[in-house]
C-alpha cells in the first residue's frame, strides 16, 4: 500500500538477491499498516499456540524463569529451550503468555490468584524524570491531584475531533466536563480515553506519525488507519494527536531538548549516525542508544524497572523471610511482569489484610524511586489470571475473588 514502509534485509549469503524482512521486528513496525500483514501475523500467534503455549500447559504445573537484567533495567522471563530434553522443571516465558490462553493459569486449591499492579506507572515516571530536570511538570501536577492522567488528555483531544462537545477553556473544568461523560456517553468517553492511552505513551518514545499507527493498533487494538478512512488522513491525525498531547504536557519539548543536547554518546556517534545515553536513578549507565530507545528509556523503562525490582525484592523478604513478621509469610510468588506482581494467597479470612499489604509493599518500593509523583497500585484477587480481572469489595468494604461475567 502506498505509504507504508518496506524495509530491505539486502543481499545476503542466504538471499543473495534480498528479500523483504518478516523478522519479528520488522512486522512489530508495520504492524497496523498493512491488513495483509496483520493477517499474517494473527496466523503466525495461532501457530504459536499449538507449537509453544498447548504443549507447554501439558505439565500441568509451570515455573517462569528470569534474565536478571537487560539494557532497559527491566528483567526478561523466558522458557525451557529446545536443548533441554529433560528439563528439571517446565518452565514458561511469563511475560509474553498468549492473552487468549492466559486464563489456563489458575490457582491452586484452597488459594486465589492475587495480582498488583501500578495505575499508569509510565506516566508517574516521566513526571518524575520530568521534576527531576526541570523542577515542574504539569503531567505531575495531573497525578498529584488524583486526576487521571489518560482523562486529562483526552479532554484536550476530544475538542479537536468532536464538534459537540462543550468544551471549556479552562482545563480544569474542561478536565470534569469530559469526565463526566462516563455517566451521560460512556461510549464516547471510553473512545477518546482509548485514544488518549497510545498517545500519551507513545509519543514519550519519540514515535513519529506512521509508527505511531502501528504503536495504537499493535499494542491498544486501536486501528487510527480505519477511524481516520485513508492512510493521509490517518497520518494527519497521528500529527494533530501529538501536537495535543505536546500542549497539554508542555515539558516533553523540555524533555526531547535534554535528550538531544545532554544525552549524546560521542564516543558511539559518527557523522549522521547520533547515539545517545542516559544514567538511572540508581546509576546504571545505558550507552550507544537510538534517540527513540534513548526518549523511551529515560523517562519510562528505566525508572519503573528498578522501582519494581525494589518491589519484588520488598515482596519477596515478606513472602519467605519470618523476621519481617509479615502476613504474607508462607504465600508465594508465581510471576512478575514487568510492573505487575503475581502471588497465590491463601482463600481465608486474612485474604484481605494479605492482599493490601501486598500492594503497600509494592508501592512503597516504586517510590523509592518516584518520590515527587503520587504511586498508586490496587490488587485484585482471581481464581483464573486474566487481564480483564478488576478490584472488588462487599458491603464490609473487604476485597472479594473477582469472577468474569458470565457470556451472553
């Protein structure tokens, strides 16, 4: 299709005449852009479920296994490889686990699935990178304020792309006035929340306007392509999406300026080839980067992966240490992804007290390194792990097991 970028592998010793690359890194660009592409790459995950995820539930009981760090700070979970014919344990890749197979993961008898998470972790961190630099930030003061962050975008967008809302100038009164729509058009609330998620996080990468459409589709099952009906009028719309979300978080020109002027890796750069760099809270140096993997890293990767590696470790003292006197001692730990905590809890009466002090344990982690920014987690208990699981309490104001609504 016209506009939509091909890269070239070029000639090779396997394909001397070259070919079009189907790499996974390549299709994850293009993903979004081209119907024949995604087509192929829904078949491709179908394929994975009888060749990875099926034969690997088979075992019955599966253990993650983890790389301790990668370039970003974050961990990566991997499985069993081919090499290991009799592998002590089966083991998973926790982190990339097929959503339509993620719900085959239970508990075990007598204990519920516990999960604890981080509301918008990737906000709160750019905020903090963002105070951290400049003494101020906007999307701070956003979070600080208990508003949300995705909600306070998208009020600014949805007066570019809907004439009959009744904005105000004001952002603070806009901000309530979109707000409201939950109750009076939760339909086109919910769209233009959806629409501010890939925008705000997104463009914090420096994502240009055509990776931009692959980032909302791929990732948020957000097609810009088929709500703006062309290719121009979708990349016009990827343009008029960043240029809100740059007047409403003002800081991030700040933020690309640092990186451009204070971040350059001389010693990895050569003429038309910039690498840039960045230190951690913490201290880790990250050298010889793309500006991309540079925006990305600094201001969303970096910050929560070692937030969270605080939290883990936080957790897992209480979880197996009986000196921290913790009532979660005896549970245990199942999975960590990313920014998400998973544990089995007893199904008892202290279900509550455990899965609250899972989730101050993990939040009080995360800010050790987010000290200026409000960190906000809730947990939610589950017999079957699934995404879609939300916080639920009875008339006592106790946390009960979540169960999916029954399928119409």
């Amino acid at each position: 299709k016209a506009g939509i970028p091909v890269r070239d592998s070029g000639p090779s010793e396997k394909f001397p005449q070259g070919q079009v690359s189907c790499a996974e890194g390549v299709l994850q660009e293009l993903a979004g852009l081209d119907d024949a592409i995604d087509e192929y790459v829904e078949r491709s995950k179908i394929q994975k479920l009888v060749t990875t995820e099926l034969p690997r539930m088979r075992a019955g009981r599966v253990h993650p296994k983890y790389d301790i760090l990668k370039k970003t700070g974050r961990t990566s979970s991997f499985g069993n490889s081919k090499k290991d014919k009799e592998p002590a344990y089966p083991a998973v890749n926790i982190q990339q686990i097929d959503p339509r197979v993620r719900e085959a993961y239970i508990a075990s008898p007598g204990m519920v699935l516990c999960s604890v998470d981080y509301s918008y972790i990737e906000l709160v961190s750019a905020a903090q990178k963002c105070l951290d630099l400049f003494g101020k930030s906007v999307l701070a003061e956003t979070i600080n304020r208990g508003w949300d962050p995705h909600g306070f975008l998208a009020s600014r967008i949805i007066r570019r792309f809907d004439p009959e809302f009744r904005f105000s100038a004001d952002p603070e009164e806009n901000y309530h006035l979109f707000m409201a729509l939950e109750k009076s058009d939760p339909k086109k609330w919910k769209h233009f929340r959806n629409l501010a998620k890939p925008t705000g996080l997104g463009y914090w990468g420096g994502l240009g306007a055509t990776r931009f459409l692959g980032y909302a589709k791929s990732t948020f099952k957000i097609d810009i392509l088929k709500i703006a009906g062309s290719m121009p009028a979708a990349l016009e719309m990827a343009t008029m999406l960043k240029q809100e979300w740059k007047a409403a978080i003002p800081e991030a020109e700040a933020y690309f300026q640092w990186i451009t002027r204070d971040c350059k890796d001389l010693d990895w750069s050569e003429p038309g080839d910039d690498r840039f760099c960045y230190q951690t809270p913490f201290g880790m140096i990250r050298r010889n980067m793309f500006y991309t993997e540079a925006t990305n890293g600094a201001a969303l990767q970096s910050p929560t992966a070692e937030g969270a590696k605080i939290a883990i470790w936080k957790l897992a003292k209480a979880f197996y240490d009986a000196s921290v006197g913790s009532c979660l001692l005896g549970c245990h730990q199942t999975a960590f992804i990313h920014d998400e905590f998973l544990a089995e809890l007893p199904n008892d009466d202290l279900l509550h007290e455990r899965a609250f002090e899972m989730a101050r344990i993990a939040r009080e982690g995360m800010e050790e390194v987010m000290t200026k920014v409000k960190v906000s987690t809730a947990p939610v208990c589950m017999f079957r792990w699934n995404k879609d699981a939300k916080q639920v309490l009875g008339p006592d104001g106790r946390i009960r097991v979540w169960t999916p609504p029954p399928k119409s």
